[in-house]
C-alpha cells in the first residue's frame, strides 16, 4: 500500500503543477503562426531568411514553412523585418484581415501594413535594443495555451503480456522566459487490480535563449511493474539545440546529467507468474540511486498533406553502476483526419539493463494506435 499510495499522489500533483506554470507562463505572452490552409500555431518565431520561416511550437517541436504560405502571424517579442529594399522594421508583428501589418513607428497610428513576398529576413530584436526601439502599440496580455488528449489501444510484450486502452493528456506553453510541458499518461490493462501497472509523468521546462544550446531541464515518473518498478523520479539537467532544420525535416539533440531515485517491488510479478526473482548480488532490495548521462536524439519528417513521423532515441548510461544502461526508441506516425484531430501509431522498444532481480526481461516492446485531439 505505501507504493500505491506514492504513485496514485505523484501524477495528480504533477498534473495540477503542470497547469498552474503553463498558464503562469502563457500570460507571458506568446507568437502565433497562421497558414493558408487554416493551420493555426502557437509559440514562439525563430526568425525568417531566403523565403522560409521559422517558428518553435512546444507540442509540435520546431517547424520550417515557406513564406508564401504563410497567411498571418503575430509576435509578442519585438522583431526587426529587413525588406529586399533594405528598409529596416522594428516592432511587433500583428495580423489582421488577412494582411500583415508592423507595430511600430510609421504608417497610420502606428500600424505599417507588410508585404512578405519583400522579406529578405526576420530576426529577432536584441534585449538591449529594446529600449531604443520606437515606442509601439501594445495589445493587451493574452493567455494562450496549447494541449492534447490522446486515447488508444496499445499492446504490451515482456515479463508479462497486456493489453487494453491508454489515455495521455498534455498541455504547453511558450513565453518569454522560455517553454513548458506537462504530460501524464495511464494505461488500464482489464484487470482492476492491476489499473496501476503502468503510469508516467513529466514536466519538461526549457529557457529561452539567443545562443545555438538552450538550457532545458526535466522531471520524469515512472511505473512499471513488468520491470519489478513501483516509482521511478528522474530528474535531468541539460543542453538541447537543433542540429538540422528545414521545411522537410529537423533533428534536435539533447545531452545531459539525470539523477534517478528508483523503489523496487517484485511481488506483483512474483504473484502473477509464480516466479521466484531473485535479487541480483549487490543490489538493493527496495530502492537505488544512480547519477546518469542523458542523450537524446528527435528527429522529425514532414509528410503528405500535414502527415509527418517522429522519431524519439533516448540513451541513458549509468555514471555511478558500471554496465547499467537505460535505453528507449520510440517511433511515432501522425496522420490528419481533420483540423483537430490525427490518427497516430506508435512503435516502442525499451531496454534496461542490469536490472536488480533475475528472470526479468530487459528488452519490452509496445505497439500503439489511437487518436489525437489537439485543443
């Protein structure tokens, strides 16, 4: 009953926790990105230069679209837009009726509308040009969130083998301090007694920054009783930057410093099975803690009519127990069904490695297939 009790508080908490800093960091304000076949996003724009804009969504990730398909878009931040003529905008972007206009000093009450076949670059103003910028005409706060429901089936192999429904709900945010996401998942596997077999949680902050590397940090939960895991806490401290990026494709990688705290149950299994597990020799009977390196590699390809995979491999080696690796792939296709919602299948393989008991099977796979709603 103590383990029941740590993983039945923890994701509520984080859930809650999640929402309060999303809307914290969401009255900070954020970008808007708008194409023409009604695809609207919020976040945060990189920047534009040769025809292509760029703009860094939480939920979808960085994107790269041409700019002749862009139907509006508006900007918390101040931005200067250099034309082909070489005249030099400073201000806020600001969309309306279908024209793009910049906020600032020039035009009718300060509102100079913007042809963007004239771009040659979009970047965005340093802090300290911010106070010489010309005074410009300021909207008023708006909270803009953005989140997802997602509700599947997925199938389970290892120890032992489950299936049923799977729900995750996430939300996001990008302000001026940086992005925020939450995300908690549960599965239930047609057994009452065992709802709680599989569970995660995570909220991942990354600050905003005008360098290649942002820092990004993370708090990861964990439960699975097919590994013999009651609750695993992760927290990770690193670097991320975008290694390629363009209107096809984007490769992001992160590298890091995690410490795990991790609290062991093989009863469960030991029930299920009839197994005797035996412990590993050195190993702790109820709880560990590692220090481990974190690298991560996302990569991200767009498909036909707004169809894209995603790619997700994490490495994790322990720095503290020698040979302990963590290790997860995780494949993942979206395919649009309409404006709101997209079709999803998922692939995953997880291995983990030196586990503390025997007769535990170190590699399990999942297949996966629902529906996505974004909100």
């Amino acid at each position: 009953m103590q383990y029941l009790h740590h993983i039945s508080i923890y994701p509520p908490r984080i859930l809650l926790f999640a929402t309060v800093l999303v809307t914290f960091i969401a009255n900070a304000g954020a970008d808007t990105l708008t194409l023409k076949d009604g695809d609207t996003y919020s976040g945060v724009l990189v920047g534009a230069k040769t025809g292509i804009l760029s703009f860094r969504t939480q939920l979808v990730g960085k994107i790269a679209v041409p700019i002749d398909e862009v139907f509006g878009v508006s900007t918390h931040n101040f931005v200067v837009v250099a034309l082909k003529d070489n005249t030099r905008l400073p201000g806020r972007l600001r969309s309306r009726d279908g024209s793009i206009f910049v906020v600032g000093k020039g035009g009718k009450d300060g509102w100079l509308k913007v042809n963007l076949a004239q771009v040659q670059t979009i970047t965005t103003m340093a802090a300290s040009a911010r106070d010489d910028a010309a005074p410009l005409l300021r909207p008023p706060a708006e909270i803009d969130t953005q989140g997802s429901a997602s509700i599947g089936y997925i199938w389970r192999s290892g120890q032992e083998s489950f299936s049923g429904p799977v729900i995750e709900i996430e939300l996001g945010a990008v302000g001026d301090l940086g992005s925020l996401t939450g995300r908690i998942q549960a599965e239930y596997v047609g057994d009452e007694a065992k709802l709680d077999r599989f569970a995660e949680a995570e909220i991942r902050v990354q600050a905003a920054s005008q360098r290649r590397w942002s820092p990004e940090f993370e708090l990861e939960i964990e439960r699975n009783r097919n590994k013999a895991l009651e609750l695993r806490t992760d927290f990770t401290a690193a670097i991320a930057t975008s290694l390629v990026q363009n209107d096809k494709q984007s490769l992001d990688f992160r590298v890091g410093l995690g410490v795990a705290y991790e609290e062991f149950d093989p009863e469960p299994l030991r029930r299920d099975e009839g197994r005797i597990l035996t412990r590993r020799p050195g190993e702790s009977p109820q709880h560990d803690t590692d220090l481990n390196l974190d690298l991560r590699l996302q990569y991200r390809r767009n498909l036909y009519r707004g169809a894209y995979i995603e790619k997700i491999l994490s490495i994790r080696p322990s720095l503290t127990d020698f040979g302990e690796i963590r290790s997860r792939w995780e494949s993942n296709l979206y395919v649009p069904v309409s404006k709101k919602m997209m079709l999803n299948f998922k692939v995953l393989l997880d291995h983990e490695g030196d586990l503390p008991y025997r007769d535990i099977d170190e590699l399990q796979t999942g297949v996966q297939a629902g529906f996505k709603f974004k909100f």
